[in-house]
C-alpha cells in the first residue's frame, strides 16, 4: 500500500520565485507539477483509505469573505463528484523574508489545504512531513500526513487534509518537508479557513 513512498523524482526543474505574487495576489500556475497528477493519485490511494477509515467531522462554518478566484473547478460526469481549487494565496512570511502560499481544495466531499514556500525545504509527501499551526489563544495543531504524492523537486508543494479544522486565529504556521522546517508568521488577504470553505 505504501508503494507510493518509492516514487521519488530526483529532477531538478527550473522553478523559480519570480511568478510569486505578495500581498495575498494569486499564483496562476502550479508550482511543480500539474494538479491532473496528484487528483489521480487521490483518487487511488487517498480515497480508497478514506472508504476504510471513517471521514473526520465537517469542519464548522463561517462567515466567508467573498473574493478568492477558483484555480480549478470541474464536475465528474458520472458520480457528479467535484474537484475545485483556490489560486494560490500569501498566508505567512518567515523571520528571513521567505514566504508560505497556501490553497485551499475539495476533492470528492474532502478539504484539503496545499501549501508551497519558495524555499528549498525537501521532499513533499515524505514520512515525517508535517504543518502545523498555533492560534491566537495558544493551543496549536498538527497534521503529521502529507497526503502528496513523493516530490522531490524544488518548491514542490504539500497537502494535508483538513476536513476537522478549527475555526480560529491562527498566528504561526510551521511546515516541514523531508528533514527541514520553517516557521511563518501568518499574513495575507486571505485565512486559512477562509481558503478552505472558498473551496467548497
């Protein structure tokens, strides 16, 4: 079942930062590669485990500041699943001027929130991949699965699920990939609830 931890990809493309867009203005193209690639590998390996596992609760709502432009947006024929996507949006900023993106997905009833720093950190979908987050009153929490599929090429970009997430301010997100982390200050546009419930 954890073949997929195999695949690695030791390319190196030829990313860069310049398509990066501060102050919360969305990237219009995926980091590495395209989202085709990781929607097929839910499809197979993510959504087969969640038919085992119970789903994890919807999360709450809230009121929504309109205004997130979907990235993609596409209906099945057949199950009338949907898969939608937000742009990518500035959600932190590290001590060193690095910056966090974040973007929010629904995938076949799922929430998920994929981030990409334009910092080399390692590979997404690695055991030991995490994000974790520290709200305002404190508490912290953390998703210790990257549900990406095995990249190892610069700024690949990591997703987690976040059906169960709580409706508070957060102030500092940590995001490790392979045997490094960064930490953010959170700022931009928009939250990250706000990014997830635009996706769904």
């Amino acid at each position: 079942m954890y073949h997929w931890f195999m695949r690695t990809s030791m390319a190196k493309s030829n990313s860069s930062s310049d398509n990066l867009k501060p102050n919360g203005i969305a990237r219009t193209t995926y980091p590495s590669d395209p989202y085709s690639s990781f929607e097929e590998w839910y499809d197979n390996y993510v959504a087969m485990k969640k038919f085992l596992i119970p789903a994890m609760c919807v999360f709450s709502t809230f009121n929504l500041v309109v205004g997130q432009d979907i990235r993609i947006e596409k209906v099945d024929a057949f199950d009338e699943s949907i898969t939608r996507s937000t742009k990518w949006y500035e959600v932190g900023k590290s001590s060193n001027g690095k910056v966090l993106m974040c973007a929010g997905w629904h995938i076949k009833g799922s929430a998920l929130v994929e981030f990409w720093a334009n910092t080399e950190l390692g590979c997404a979908g690695a055991i030991g991949n995490y994000v974790m987050f520290k709200f305002a009153d404190g508490s912290t929490l953390k998703i210790d699965t990257d549900e990406a599929p095995v990249n190892c090429k610069d700024y690949a970009s990591s997703f987690f699920l976040a059906d169960d997430f709580p409706d508070k301010v957060v102030t500092h997100i940590r995001l490790r990939q392979g045997d490094t982390y960064m930490d953010f200050v959170v700022e931009g546009k928009y939250t990250v609830q706000q990014l997830i419930e635009r996706a769904q």
